[in-house]
C-alpha cells in the first residue's frame, strides 16, 4: 500500500495518543498548522486507507448519543510509520504554489506585483508572530523535535519577509 505524507502525519499523531477525526483535526492545526494543512475531507480518507492496510484500528462509543469512532495504531503502523522516518525526505517541493504565483506576476504588471510581494510579507510576519506567540506557550511542553519545526517556521516567514522586500526593491 502507497502512504502519503498526509497518511504519515496522521499516523504519527495517532502515536502520541488514540484520537478521534476531529481530535486530529484540531491537534494537526493547532502544531502543523503553519506548514502542513489539515482538512476533515483528507484526515477521515487517511484513516480509513490506514485501518484497511491494517495500520491502525478503529473502535466505536457512545458519547452524548453520539457515535464516537477512536483510532490508534496497531504494530504494522508503527513500523511502517518508523520506515518512514528513516527515508530520505522530499525536499524540492518547497514553496512551490508560492514561487509558481511569483514565476506568472509579470503578466499582471509592477502593481499587481507590488500588491502581492506587500501581501505575502504582512501575512509571513503576522505568521512569525503567531509562531513565536506559541512556542513561548509550549516551551517546556513539547520536545526538542517538535520546538525545531515551530523554529523552522518562524526562521521561513522571516526569510521570506526579507526576500520579498528586497525582491519589490528590484521591481
């Protein structure tokens, strides 16, 4: 069976702890929510392609009348998932939308260009401010792992400030 980043991801929450669609939902967003989005028409497919490729299991209660199905991971997820970790990473996709937007502004002219290059670096800081506000919520709560990827982020959206300003300098 061909896993996914997305299916990957998926299963490595359900390694901290069993969850729900919509608990994986909310923990997805709230830690990779900066560089990875999560939707509910990509979390339930994934849970469902991991528990028919026995992967993980799904158990079903009732809660507030309810039905509540939790998943967790079962041997075959975790060494597949551990598979995972070990192989190379992919790491030519990048800001590919961003940059694919960047490579056609010609064809809209310097204003369109200027506008976009203005939105991009007011949403980059608002996005490294945002980052910086939860890390000092987590600090001391997550792992050196978990604090790197929020730092990647904050180091991205730094960076891309800095580049599209000097790149509107250029225009």
């Amino acid at each position: 069976m061909n896993l996914a980043e997305g299916d990957f991801a998926v299963l490595g929450f359900l390694l901290f702890k069993p969850m729900t669609g919509y608990e994986l939902k909310a923990m997805m967003d709230l830690t990779l929510g900066h560089f990875n989005r999560a939707s509910y028409g990509g979390i339930y497919p994934s849970l469902k392609k991991l528990a028919g490729g026995g992967y993980v299991s799904m158990s079903q209660s009732v809660s507030g009348g309810k039905i509540r199905k939790t998943y967790k991971p079962l041997p075959a997820g975790k060494r597949v998932f551990q598979a995972w970790l070990k192989a190379e990473a992919e790491i030519l996709r990048g800001p590919g939308p961003l940059l694919t937007r960047v490579f056609f502004l010609g064809l809209g002219g310097r204003g369109n260009a200027k506008a976009f290059s203005g939105g991009v670096r007011r949403a980059a800081r608002e996005r490294a401010e945002w980052l910086k506000r939860t890390k000092a919520a987590v600090s001391g709560k997550a792992d050196v792992y978990q604090e790197s990827t929020c730092q990647f982020g904050i180091d991205y959206y730094e960076f891309l400030q800095k580049w599209f300003e000097r790149w509107e300098k250029g225009l």
